[in-house]
C-alpha cells in the first residue's frame, strides 16, 4: 500500500489511483465542479476530519470537532461557512430555519457528530438539510470513537 506506480498515461498515482496532490489545485480552477470535483472535495474534509480526530482523540463535545475542523479545512485552503442558516419552506413559504454545521465550497454539507454510533435520524437529518438546501452531497462524521473509518457517512441526494 502506498507504493507509487505509473498509470496508462504515464502520471504519478498512488495505490488508489488518484493524483498526486499538487495536481489538486490546477483541478480545482481548470474544471467545473463536477462528480470528479466532488469526490476530492470529500476526500479532503475527510482528511482534514482524520487530522483533526488524530489530534483530538474521542470523548469532546461535537462544537469543539467543529471549531477545530474548521481550522483544519482554513490550513488545507478550504472554503467554508459555520452553522449557516437555511430556510424551511412549505409550499413556497418559510415557515422556520434551520443550521446547517458547515457548508463547504457551497457544494457540501458536513454534520459533525459526537454521538455513540450514527443512527438512521442522523442521515434523515442531513438528507433534509441536503434537499433544504439544494445540495447533492453531505458528510456526517462521528468524532466519537477509537476511529474515524466507522464514523463517516457520505449521503448524496
């Protein structure tokens, strides 16, 4: 794992296949935000989510995973705004708002957890989130436990 091969176009990848990183940046201005656009967007908040629970370890309240992502997502020059406002609308009128924890590069919504274990109420939560705020892609991540791996959930809508 993580050796380096050439691929059929005779680019650098690593195991998986991806980029090497550097290329990340030309991707991102040089392209539309397209399903390959969105897939190194969720790899870098996952990233940057692992960094931060590497750091931080399990056991915090869900605001401080936020705050510290947050900074994590500031260093690796990622786009974001925290607890942003959403209408909730019924038949075209508004009858309340709701937070969204972060919406990242305006293409994402990302749900830190720090809850036991993820249940089906997260994801409806976010689901709901997703299509109030016609977005196609969200991250639920639970900071709570000895990894990472089993706590995130990518939903598309």
């Amino acid at each position: 794992m993580g050796t380096k091969h050439k691929d059929a176009k005779n680019k650098k990848t690593n195991h998986r296949g991806h980029r090497e990183h550097r290329e990340r940046a030309t991707r991102k201005t040089t392209h539309q935000l397209g399903a390959y656009e969105k897939d190194w967007l969720t790899h870098d908040v996952i990233g940057a989510a692992i960094e931060v629970h590497k750091e931080l370890g399990p056991g915090l309240l869900e605001r401080i995973y936020e705050n510290a992502l947050c900074i994590e997502l500031t260093k690796r020059n990622i786009r974001y705004t925290q607890q942003q406002q959403i209408a909730a609308k019924y038949k075209d009128q508004i009858v309340g708002d709701l937070i969204v924890d972060l919406l990242v590069e305006g293409k994402g919504v990302v749900e830190p957890k720090s809850v036991k274990e993820l249940t089906s109420i997260h994801e409806a939560q976010l689901i709901a989130y997703l299509k109030l705020a016609k977005i196609k892609t969200g991250l639920l991540i639970n900071f709570n436990g000895l990894t990472l791996k089993k706590g995130i959930r990518r939903i598309s809508v």
